[in-house]
C-alpha cells in the first residue's frame, strides 16, 4: 500500500534540475504516506522483534536464560536493558525520518537517484543540482560506500545490544549477529553491483536481526519489571 504509484496527478518527466517534477498535491501525498510508513515501520519491528525473543525464550533453553535473568535482575541491570532498548528504537526513528523528506523530491520509482544521501545546490547556476554519479565505473563505487555508510548509521544499537544479550542469550546473539552480517553483506554486493532495489533483501535480514536483538533487550526488561513488581 505504500509503494503504489501516486494517484495524484504529478509529472513523472523529470524537471529543469534533474529531479522528479511533481505537483505540490503529489508532495503532499508523498509526504503523508512516509509519515504514515515511518511510523508503521517502527511498530512492525518492534511486534516482530519481541515475537521472535519470546518464541526463542519459551521454545529455548528456558531454564538457562532464567538463571542468567536472576543474576540481571538481582543487579537491577534490567533498567539497562530497557536503556538499550529505548537508545536502539532512537536510532531506528532517527535513520527513518528522513524517509519522510526524500519523498519531496524522490518517487519511489527513482532507482539509483534514491540512493544519493543529500542534494547539492551549484550556486549561483539556478536550479543546477549536483548528485552521485550513477554511470558504469562510478555508480557501484558510490553505491558501495553508501551501503557502508548506512552500516554505520545502524551498528550503535547493535553492538550495545550485542553486550547485553548475550550474557542471557548466547547462542540467539550469535546467530542473530550471523544474520546481521550475512544481510549487511548482501546489500552491500547488491547495492553496489545490481543498483536500487536489489539490496532490499540483505536489508529485511539485518533489519529482522537487529529487531530480534532489541526484542530481546525489551523481554529481559519486562521480566525484570514483572519479578520486581511480584517480589
């Protein structure tokens, strides 16, 4: 629902600048719909993060994560999982906010243009803009640093995460940081060699992984607040 083309009338040709030219009903709309995915984006990560902790925390070694949460909870640490949880649902909002700006001058059928992370203005040229070189040589050399950039905007939630988890989940940690790894890798490779879209995939895996990693920080905190309450 949040991908379809705009129904809004707009000019799909491209405008004086190099950039998509749309009508100002078309921003609007644009506009809305990334709010609306935003918030959506951080409400699905966190249902299916906690889902997937709590399935592996039943289904698990329950008994060996319960003695680890004791010792957590006996040093009231579990506030610092409830940290960690709340500094990575920061992070998240903070990379997710821009979405809803890029829809001002990007649709989501603007291929390697969406992967320039700002728009430079020549000045003194009118609308002259200055973007990410896309061509054959150059294009996968910025897309791949563009990959590696996005690495960075989201491995702070991560290795804080990672330091707490698994101390209580050893074993999830590890293969969640599998995961995150496999998936930084692939949207890498695809980012750069195959253009917008085909790092879509190494993407929902790493994002999956990080979300499953914050749920854990999030279940650790509720039990702790729940054994506190009844103690």
């Amino acid at each position: 629902i949040f991908f379809r083309r705009n129904p809004m009338p707009e000019s799909l040709n491209d405008g004086p600048a190099g950039l998509p030219e749309q009508s100002p009903e078309a921003i609007a709309y644009a506009v809305k719909r990334g709010k609306i995915m935003v918030s959506v984006i951080g409400l699905v990560q966190m249902l299916l993060g906690l889902g997937i902790a709590y399935a592996t925390y039943i289904f698990g070694s329950t008994i060996d994560y319960d003695q680890k949460m004791m010792i957590v909870i006996k040093m009231d640490a579990h506030w610092a999982y409830l940290s960690a949880w709340v500094f990575g649902y920061t992070l998240i909002f903070v990379n997710c906010y821009p979405m809803i700006h890029k829809s001002r001058i990007m649709q989501n059928n603007s291929g390697n243009l969406r992967a320039n992370m700002y728009i430079y203005k020549v000045v003194g040229s009118g609308q002259t803009v200055v973007l990410d070189d896309s061509a054959e040589n150059a294009g996968p050399y910025n897309r791949a640093n563009r990959s590696m950039h996005h690495f960075t905007e989201n491995m702070g939630h991560v290795a804080c995460c990672l330091a707490m988890v698994s101390y209580v989940f050893p074993v999830p940690a590890f293969v969640l940081t599998v995961l995150f790894a496999i998936g930084r890798v692939w949207h890498q490779i695809g980012y750069a060699n195959g253009g917008y879209g085909k790092h879509a995939g190494g993407f929902a895996l790493s994002t999956v992984a990080v979300a499953t990693l914050l749920g854990f920080c999030l279940l650790v905190a509720i039990i702790g607040f729940d054994a506190t309450r009844n103690a």
